[in-house]
C-alpha cells in the first residue's frame, strides 16, 4: 500500500483517528518499556512460556556493590620504591596489596628493577616492569587458580 493512502496520512490532524475518545486504542501500543497485555488477554501466555515475567529475582550482595577499585599507575612505583627498604636479590620488593592498592595500571615509566606484589595487573602494566627487569606477582595466580 503506498504511503500516501494510509490511515495515518488520511487522519492527519484528527485527535483519535477513527477510534473514538474512550479507551480504544489509547494505552495498547504507546508505552514502549513493557509488553501489552501481559496482565489480562495475554496472561494464559505469561503463565504458560514466561512465568518469571513479574517481579524481583536473585540476589546482590551488598559487599559487590560496595567494592570499589583502588588503582595505581606504574609512575607511582618509584616514589614509592624509594620508601620501601625490603631487597630481595637486588630487586627491591614493593607489597601494594599491604597499601590498600587493588589494581596496578600501565600509564608511566618505571626505571627501577622491581618486584611487585598486587592483587591484579593490566597487560602494559605488567609488560614495563618486566622490560624493567623486574617481575609482578599476583597472589591468586600462585596459588594455582
């Protein structure tokens, strides 16, 4: 059907198109964030193919919405080395983990030879120290997980 001899296009201007001023196809299709019917002519359906369509499901845990990520750029190693007096052959060691840190991030650069301790590491992160001559360690990759 061409465009121009649609109902739309003949109704221009004219409120309820046709359907009256009470209830008919006033709510049906206009709201778009749920599905029509699902509590009345539809409800067969609902019971039938997707019974878990109503209400609240699951469970989160307030502490996973709680945790928040404390990270730290690779340039902040140095300072931080100069503080830290534990030497391990040569290397000296840095426990981030032991400074609240979570998460070691790659923007920098790193001249000291280090070794680091942190919970988790991005991949730049991780490759500037070993250019570096130093080495990250990460406590749930050495237990075996």
């Amino acid at each position: 059907m061409p465009h121009k001899e649609r109902k739309v296009r003949k109704m221009r201007g004219s409120r309820t198109h046709g359907y009256g001023r009470i209830g008919q196809h006033r709510d049906a299709g206009s709201k778009g964030q749920r599905k029509v019917g699902r509590h009345k002519h539809l409800w067969s359906y609902v019971t039938t193919y997707e019974p878990d369509y109503f209400g609240k499901h699951g469970f989160t845990s307030p502490q996973s919405l709680k945790r928040k990520e404390k990270v730290i750029n690779v340039a902040k190693l140095d300072e931080i080395a100069q503080l830290s007096t534990e030497k391990e052959q040569g290397k000296t060691h840095v426990n981030l983990t032991s400074l609240g840190y979570t998460k070691l991030l790659g923007t920098g650069k790193i001249t000291k030879t280090l070794t680091v301790t942190v919970p988790s590491c991005s991949k730049t992160a991780a490759e500037k120290i070993k250019k570096a001559g130093g080495q990250v360690l990460i406590p749930s990759q050495e237990n075996g997980e």
